[in-house]
C-alpha cells in the first residue's frame, strides 16, 4: 500500500506566532525534530492552520544567507527567494512550498516573509526592536544592530518578561496595538515567551552617558519606525499599506527616545 506509506511518512507540525498558526510539512523525521526544539514554545497540538507549507529538503545550497531577500508577486503567487532557498506561496488557497536544506534560519526567513505579508493587510507589521511585558504592558525598544536591544534586554529585571530581543511582532486591534511573543532571538540567543499584551510605548535606542527619555516629533517618530519596518515585498500597494501602518501607529502609542547606560538602573525609567 505504497499510497498508506507515504501519507504515514509525512510528519507535520503547527507554528503558531502572533495568532497565526503555520504548518509545516516534511518528511524527515530530523528536520521535523530539529523544527520542534527551534520552534519550542510556539509549536501547537492544533490541528488548525490559516497557511501550510511542505518543505522539500535538498543538498545544502551555497547561497549566501545574508543575502537580500527576492518577494515578487504575480498572477496571486508569491515568489519568495534568497541565495539559501526559494519558496512559493498563494494567498489565496494559503498554501505554498519551500525548497532548502536542512538548516533552521531558512525556514525561519520565509516565516518572517510571510508573516510581514499578512500583516501589512491588517495594519501590523513586524519591526526591529526589544519587546517585554512588564505590569500587564508591552514597550518595544526599537533601533538598528548595535543600537542596544539585546543590553537592554539582558539588562530586564526579575518582573519583566521577555518577548524578543530582535523582532517584535505588532497586530493591530480595535482598541490599539498588541505585541507578542517571537521565536526569533537575536544575540541573546534566547526565543521569547509565547504571550501578548497591549503596547503602552516604543523608545528608539541610543547609548549616551546617562539614563534619560526625551520625546521626539511624530515625523522623526514615522521615519525611524519605517526604518525599523521588516518588509520584502517589492508591491505597490503593500508598501503604501506598510507607511498607513506606521503613521496610524504613531498616532495612538508614544514614541519616545530612550538614552541609556549598560545598567540595570535604565529600567526603573521604565513603568
């Protein structure tokens, strides 16, 4: 019953960031395992998935994965490629696939890719900065390598809980901004906690010889948060839909600078 074998050699698994559960499928019982730990804390046993995409794992590829990213759309498709991988994906039927090897920042690339995708639909987007929660509340900390996101999140005391030190995740509600949760760590090499809370404020980083918060004007707030914007898609009207974003975010959170020392004593500016 060789139609039976193949369906019981291919392994799945949900992934389910910012409210969007992903499947993944595969049929290397080692790259679902490896996806299972990368992806710990954000897998889920629902069987629900708003997009699917089967892996076909080739030889490893000597492409460049530091590369600029290629997403083009024609026809409804997506063509999503990068010295590492390409992929495919149709909005429509919310399905597509990914030819890579087996290696976990592939995969990770064109979850990123599409996630921008959706979200910039729906007035989110996924931006460059620190997030945590701390008394019920989320604050970002946006700003480019270097600019101080993994410090300062090093630097978070005991009641503050983490939810990147690289990629926040920001969805759009009736009643304001939500950020979440995200697998996708930077230096602190530390995936973030699965959970939301509203944004209260984003402070764009600078490094300087004391702790202070000054605020900026709502058009340098536009630009760096635009700056700061992760975003692919070489399309019109997802770009004019990624600076609406940016605009009507700055209009209902506070953004404001935030100057700091590598000190702990940063976070007590921070309520």
């Amino acid at each position: 019953m060789p139609e039976l074998a193949a369906e019981l050699e291919t392994l799945a698994l949900v992934i389910e960031i910012g409210e969007m559960p992903v499947r993944v499928k595969t049929n290397d019982p080692a790259f679902h395992h490896m996806l299972s730990d990368r992806y710990a804390g954000f897998v889920t046993a629902s069987e629900h998935a708003e997009i699917e995409f089967n892996v076909d794992l080739l030889a490893p590829r000597a492409g460049d994965p530091d590369a600029d990213v290629c997403a083009t759309q024609r026809a409804g498709r997506w063509s999503l490629t990068r010295g590492d991988f390409s992929a495919e994906w149709e909005p429509d039927s919310r399905r597509g696939w990914i030819r890579q090897s087996a290696n976990p920042y592939s995969i990770d690339s064109v979850l990123r890719i599409v996630h921008t995708l959706v979200l910039a639909k729906k007035g989110g987007f996924l931006l460059h900065s620190a997030s945590a929660i701390r008394n019920g509340k989320a604050v970002l900390f946006a700003g480019v390598s270097g600019a101080g996101k993994t410090t300062i999140s090093r630097l978070a005391p005991s009641d503050v809980t983490l939810l990147t030190d690289e990629i926040s995740y920001v969805r759009r509600r009736s009643d304001g901004y939500v950020a979440f949760g995200t697998p996708f760590a930077g230096e602190l090499a530390k995936i973030g906690e699965n959970v939301s809370a509203p944004i209260a404020a984003v402070y764009l980083l600078a490094q300087g010889p004391e702790n202070h918060i000054d605020a900026v004007s709502p058009s340098e707030a536009v630009r760096s948060l635009l700056s700061n914007i992760l975003f692919f898609a070489e399309d019109e009207d997802l770009v004019r839909a990624a600076f609406d974003s940016a605009f009507e975010f700055v209009s209902r959170v506070l953004v404001s600078r935030l100057t700091f020392l590598p000190d702990s004593r940063v976070w007590e500016l921070i309520r």
